[in-house]
C-alpha cells in the first residue's frame, strides 16, 4: 500500500502538470502563433517529459543530495544535466518519427535546437520547483498548527484530570469532617456530592457547557461548604447573565470558589465570608470572589496552589484577551477574572 506521503505528493503533480501546460499554451497564444492545435500536441509531448523528469528529481532526487556522499550528488546532478538538454532533445526528435510531434517555424541547427529545449527545462524547473516551495510551506504551517492544537488539547485534558480530582478531594474532605462528628448533615453532603459527580463524569469531557450547569454546580458546592460551618458563615452568591445558554469551558470558575473556602474560610475565626459574583454581558465575562482570611496583607502566601495555577494555564490555552487578578488585602482576599469569551484562542 502506497505511504499517504507519497499520494499527497501525487495529487500535486495532478493539478501542477496541466497549470504547467497552460501556461505554455497561454503563452502561445498571446505570441499569436499559428498552428495552434499542432502546438497544443506539441506542447503536450514535452511537457509530459518534463513532467518526469522534474517529479524525480524535485521529489526523490534533490532531497537525498548530501555533502557527505559529493561524488554520487555530482554525478546524480550531472546525469539530470543531460537528461534536460541531450535527453529532452533525443525525446522531441522520438516524437517526430512516432509523427507526434510537429516541427514548426524556422529551422535551427542541432546546437540551437538543445539550447532553446535547456531554456525550457530550466523554465519547467523553476514552476514545479516555487510552486512546490510554496506547497510545502503551507502545508508545514498547516501541520504546525494542527500539531498545537493537539498539543494544547491534550494539555487541557491533563489539567482537567487534575483539577477535577484535586476538588473532588477536597469535597471528600468535607464529608469525611461531617461523618467523623456524626453529623445528621452528612447525607445531604453525599447527596450534593452525587450531583457533582454525575456533572463531572458526564459534561465536562465535552469542550463547552451551558453557564447555567456551571452556575448549578457552584451553588451545590457552596451549600456542601455551608454545611461545615454555623451560621456566623455569610455567603452572597449573585450573578447577572444575559443568556444562561452562554457556552463555557466547565468547571472553569470552581477553582476560585474552592480557594475561597480551602484557603480563606478555614482559615478565619472571626465573622467569616464569601462573597461571589458572575456577570456575562456582551460576551464579557466578570466573575469575582472575596473571602475573609485568617492574616493580613503582609503575612498572605501568596504562592498559588494547584488550583489556581491550572487555572491560570487554561485560560492562556483557551482565550487570548482574558486576565486574572488575585489581591490579598488585610483579612480579605479577592480574586478578579475577566475574559472575553469571543476571545476563544
């Protein structure tokens, strides 16, 4: 079976062949030259020669030329000199007995004849040559391009398979709080944890999701939060949207609710609380978080965790006009996103 390199490089020479015989055909015609059906057989005899000979030469001939073997490229390129002068002679003349090819105008001698057929090989050498240049070329940037889309694909998949088990821990941890002090609340917690889980396992493998799910995803982690902590926790969750059916990556907000009670919450004794809210209008989205910490701005580790960091990479794979704010302040700490959804990279 023949390699796909190889029918690839047969399906340029299809359409490259005739644009080289009517670009010769065009030519006589605007020389106004006579005999014009004759010389469209003509012409077809040649370059069906050319063709062939530039084929192998552009295609098997050139590539393998190396320094390192200079006798054989030499002689490799001494044999193509022959093959466009004295060759492409010995042919015009095999189509002249086998009555194909017509001898018209002027006659010349055997030395102007080779002359004037080197002059047309060289100019076939140099159309198959850019325009195959030019083919490959575009045909790199297309793989190059394909190759990075596949490469950020697979990136992305790698960061959701972090992320989500990164959160699913956590909310475990959660749980596990709650059924070691026996609390009544730990089946609701197992009830809300199904809920995410069905989500996680059947909508976030697809590339978009309707905010909405996102927005219900949220809220269920927010009320198994909740379900840790008294009621000295104050949580505000609004949102503005303009259209709920709005696609976004999923999961791509949790890890800014997550940080807010992982690293923020747990951390305060005093009046904790979160504050959340989304707004997408005019395709600009604008989501912020700002919980109560434990310290002030002076003693917040501001290093990023795993989720902050994947989220931060995500974006940079997926939109090209975004940017992500973190500010910690004294007991409070903010985190700003912003992106234009129709930014998509």
């Amino acid at each position: 079976m023949k390699k796909l390199s190889d029918i690839k490089r047969y399906q340029l020479y299809i359409w490259l062949v005739p644009a080289f015989l009517l670009l010769n055909l065009v030519a006589d015609v605007i020389d106004d030259r006579t005999d014009f059906p004759r010389r469209v057989v003509n012409e077809i005899w040649l370059v069906s020669y050319l063709s062939v000979v530039n084929y192998y030469l552009l295609e098997y001939t050139l590539p393998k030329l190396s320094w390192k073997r200079f006798v054989s490229s030499f002689l490799r390129l001494f044999l193509y000199v022959f093959i466009f002068s004295l060759g492409f002679y010995i042919w015009r003349y095999i189509g002249l007995s086998l009555h194909i090819f017509s001898a018209l105008g002027t006659p010349v001698s055997m030395e102007q004849r080779i002359g004037i057929l080197i002059g047309y090989s060289l100019k076939s050498v140099a159309f198959f040559g850019i325009i195959r240049h030019i083919y490959n070329y575009i045909k790199l940037k297309q793989d190059t391009q394909q190759l990075r889309i596949a490469s950020q694909q697979a990136e992305l998949n790698y960061l959701k398979s972090q992320t989500n088990p990164h959160f699913l821990f956590n909310t475990l941890n959660n749980i596990y709080s709650l059924a070691r002090d026996k609390s009544d609340l730990a089946p609701e917690s197992i009830l809300r944890l199904s809920k995410i889980l069905r989500y996680m396992l059947y909508e976030t493998s697809s590339p978009y999701t309707a905010v909405e799910q996102d927005l219900k995803i949220i809220e269920d982690y927010v009320a198994l939060e909740k379900l840790r902590y008294d009621d000295s926790l104050r949580i505000n969750f609004n949102y503005d949207l303009e259209d709920m059916k709005q696609s976004l990556p999923p999961l791509l907000l949790i890890p800014l609710v997550e940080n807010a009670f992982k690293h923020g919450v747990s951390e305060t004794r005093e009046q904790p609380f979160v504050d959340i809210h989304l707004s997408i209008k005019n395709r600009q989205l604008l989501f912020i978080v700002k919980n109560s910490t434990g310290d002030r701005a002076g003693e917040t580790n501001t290093k990023e965790n795993i989720g902050l960091s994947n989220l931060r990479r995500q974006l940079q794979l997926l939109y090209t006009d975004y940017q992500l704010k973190v500010l910690p302040g004294d007991y409070i700490f903010t985190a700003t996103l912003q992106i234009n959804l129709a930014s998509h990279a």
